[in-house]
C-alpha cells in the first residue's frame, strides 16, 4: 500500500498503476453535480472563487451532525463526465469516486497526465473518520453540496484509471 500526500505533483501521480491501493493524507476538496457545474461555468466566466490548479475533488456530499462529519462516501463519477475534462483542463490533477467514467473523461486523464481513484461505495462511515478537519470553500448555499475543504488522514483508495490511462474496470 502506498501512502500519499496530497496535494500531489504529477510526477508522483505518473508513478501509480491502475490497481494500486492507497492511503491518502493532506488537503482535498470536494463536491458533486451542482457544484461542478457552477466550477466549470466559473471557469469559464473567469470568475471562479478558488484554484483548482493542482487540486483533487473528492464526489462527495457529506453528512453532518452536531457541526462534525459523520459520513462522507463517494459518489457515482458518471454523474460529472461533463465537468470532469474542464476541471482536469484547467489544473485538477486526481478525482476521487465511485464507479467508472465516461471515454471523454478517460482521454482527459490520460491527456492531462492525472488519476481516478476509486472510493468504496457503503464505506461511508470509516472515509468521515479520515476526515480530520473541514472548512466551506465555496457556494455555502448548496448545503452538503458545497465545496469543502477536508483535511484527511489514511484515506483509502484505490487508483482506478492511471495517468496512462490504465483501468480497474477494464479488462
């Protein structure tokens, strides 16, 4: 099992092969369908209110109790192919899911030297212990849609499409 620290450089990314299992520590972000498509129209507008260079989002809506995180499992990748080529476009080096992607957001990754890690769907509860610490980043207004900011410590997962474009879901 490898361990990893994000942000990561694509150096480091370029060194994992699909299939690989990692833990995950450092900075994400997070978000799911409304807010990847208010990212992309920020994008392209020039008025997106935080950078995305070197950055990975994590598909995800968190729940929370009493101001802290209780569970946070990913969500279906397919959900944002069409944001997911823009984001990776303009700086985004990973994403974390569940799920495969479409062949738009394949060419993408493999265009932009990133990866797709893939999170264990109903592992909600054990990827909000690895949550650390949070903090909104932006559109507050879209609840646990919103973009936050997580602090994780051995999150685990595993590289499902590689920066060469290697797949899990492949055979």
């Amino acid at each position: 099992m490898k361990k990893l620290v994000a942000p990561f450089e694509k150096a480091e990314l370029k060194t994992l092969n699909a299939g690989d299992f990692v833990l995950i520590s450092g900075k994400i972000l997070t978000g799911r369908d409304a807010a990847h498509k208010r990212m992309v129209e920020g994008l392209k507008d020039g008025r997106l209110p935080f950078d995305v260079n070197g950055q990975t989002i994590f598909y995800v809506g968190p729940c929370f109790k009493d101001g802290k995180i209780t569970a946070c499992g990913p969500t279906t990748s397919m959900r944002m192919n069409a944001y997911a080529p823009t984001l990776f476009d303009s700086g985004v080096v990973a994403t974390i899911g569940k799920g495969n992607v479409g062949s738009e957001v394949y060419d993408s990754i493999k265009k932009n030297g990133c990866v797709y890690f893939a999170a264990i769907g109903g592992a909600g509860a054990t990827y909000g212990k690895a949550v650390k610490s949070f903090e909104t980043v932006a559109y507050e207004d879209l609840g646990t849609e919103a973009v936050y900011s997580f602090e994780v410590q051995d999150f685990p997962a595993i590289v499902a499409i590689d920066a060469r474009g290697n797949s899990i879901f492949e055979k």
